[in-house]
C-alpha cells in the first residue's frame, strides 16, 4: 500500500480510503462490515472516512464499535457535517460546528477526528464564522486538521485567504473518475497550488467503471443499480458510456489488471490526488481495489483508458 501526505498537513494516509456512504451502519450487514474493516487493515488501509449524516449517526456509531479496540493512532479518521441531521440542526455555523462535532466524536467513540471536512459549502453562514468555528475545534484538539467537499473555486480561495490567522485547509473531497473530470480545470490547481490535498469520492463512477453494467442489459441484481440509490448514478447509465466502458477491458488486459483496478489507479496518477475513497460490501471487493493502490501501470495504457472515454464522459 502506498502512504502519502495529505496536503500540508504532515498526516500521512493510504492511497485507498475506505468509505462508509451506503455502506456500514445501513445497508451492510455487521458483520460483513466488521470483515471489511479488518481486510481495509489487512490490505494497509489505514484511512477511514465517514460523515455524521451516513444513517443519521449510524455509520459513525458502527466505526466507534468496530474501531474501539484499535490503537487510536494506527488509523487516520475522517469525519463531515452540513447536512441535516435534525429539522434544526444543519450547516456549518458555529453553533452547529461545536454541537456537530461532539456529537461525531460520542459516535466515534474518540477524543479527536484527523480530519473533520464540511461536506458542502453554507450559504447562509458567513464563512468567516464557518473558519473561526473550525479553527476552534483544531486548536481545542477535537480535530487534527480540517477540509471540505465539492467547494466551489471561488469558494476555495475565499477560505484560504482567511488563513491565517484562522487554520487552513487542507483536504478537498471532490467527485473525480474518468467519467468525470471537472475538478482538473480549477479546484485541484487551485489546491495544488495552496498544499490542499485530493481525497476523491466515486472514482469508479458509482460501479460503472468496473465494467459490471452492459449496454442494453438488465443491472445486475444484487447492484446499486437496482436500489433506491440508483438515482444517483443515472448521469453514467447511458449505452454510450456502457458501450465506451466496455472496451476498457482491452486496456486492463493488457495493463494485466482488472477493470476497477484500471480505473483507481488512473485516478491516483493524477496530479493532486491524495487518496481514492472505496466503498465495500465484501471484503473480497475491498481486497481488489485496495491492490490497484500498488499497481505500476505504464502510463501509455492510462491516457488510452482516458482516450477511449472522452467523448462520453460527463464532464
């Protein structure tokens, strides 16, 4: 497993991040989700990320459980707040912020997070008060650095101008795959150029990078296609991106890899990326994708991959 720095925080992380969206604590069952935590560290993960709102608090009650017995300083913990949790209790003023992250951290059953990220922007919050009330919880040790999630560019360059005297980011959490590409062109420049680091979410385009959903077929069954949450992936089920995906296997074959693996680690030989966030169901799963973090893919068959999907991609 390769370790990197996340931004210019000094926190060094696995190229794999295990996720927790979908996932543990709703729609796994616990066992399973135990036997995926202990292949995430089996495999090197040492990255974890999860949010308050993932089951209303039950994902978060499910890692405290499952990670109570662990040396605390032996995994990185990442945890979000905006959206609602309550009628009343959302966003990132700094009542919520204090109120959220105790919360989090009873959950989680910790002192502290290593990385507590808004998992969007507030508009109604002034974000100096959104930065003063973060800041607050890094200096009173509840958090050991901070980030944020699909921001804007110009809302990225606003927060960093107020640091200091406030602490600065240092983490994004942008949606990026080869099948969506739109944070190349100003966030991840912009991070770069300001230490924040890339902990991308959906690097295999909900699945469909794995080459699972064929052109004209009927999803799988046991696929997230197939559930309540299949509206979150309707952007990437058009025959065009199926087709193009589909012929990704020529690549991966010659890339001796499979398809999944092909996609992660184009996207961890992006500039920027820090880590690639994976979610699991089975640890056999986890066990796949965490292997593409040490895959030495000649980058000729990379750009191929990204060639074949450039028309179709959605952005």
């Amino acid at each position: 497993m390769q370790y990197r720095q996340l931004g210019d925080s000094g926190i060094e992380v696995s190229a794999i991040c295990l996720g927790s969206w979908l996932t543990y604590g709703v729609e796994v069952d616990d066992s399973e989700g135990r036997a995926c935590i202990d292949a995430a560290f089996d495999s090197g993960i040492n990255f974890i990320d999860t949010a308050n709102i993932y089951g209303r608090g039950a994902a978060e009650s499910f890692l405290g459980d499952v990670l109570k017995d662990r040396v605390r300083d032996s995994y990185v913990l990442a945890t979000k707040l905006f959206f609602p949790m309550t009628e009343t209790d959302r966003g990132l003023s700094r009542a919520q912020v204090a109120k959220q992250i105790d919360a989090s951290l009873a959950r989680l059953r910790t002192d502290y997070v290593d990385l507590y990220q808004c998992h969007r922007y507030d508009p109604e919050t002034p974000l100096e008060e959104t930065m003063e009330a973060l800041s607050e919880v890094v200096r009173s040790g509840k958090a050991r650095a901070i980030g944020f999630s699909e921001w804007s560019p110009e809302q990225i360059e606003a927060a960093v101008a107020l640091a200091p005297p406030n602490i600065k980011f240092v983490s994004s959490q942008p949606q990026y795959s080869l099948l969506h590409r739109r944070p190349e062109a100003k966030v991840i420049p912009i991070c770069i150029a300001n230490g924040i680091g890339q902990i991308v979410w959906s690097p295999l385009a909900q699945g469909v990078l794995s080459g699972k959903y064929r052109p004209g077929a009927t999803p799988p069954a046991d696929s997230r296609a197939t559930t309540g949450d299949a509206h979150f992936m309707s952007n990437f089920l058009t025959d065009p991106i199926l087709e193009a995906v589909q012929s990704l296997s020529d690549v991966a074959a010659k890339a001796e890899c499979s398809m999944a693996q092909l996609a992660i680690a184009w996207v961890l030989a992006q500039p920027g990326i820090t880590s690639a966030i994976v979610g699991a169901s089975r640890p056999q799963q986890l066990r796949e994708t965490a292997a593409a973090a040490d895959l030495a893919i000649d980058p000729a068959l990379l750009a191929e991959a990204a060639a074949i999907l450039e028309g179709v991609r959605v952005s």
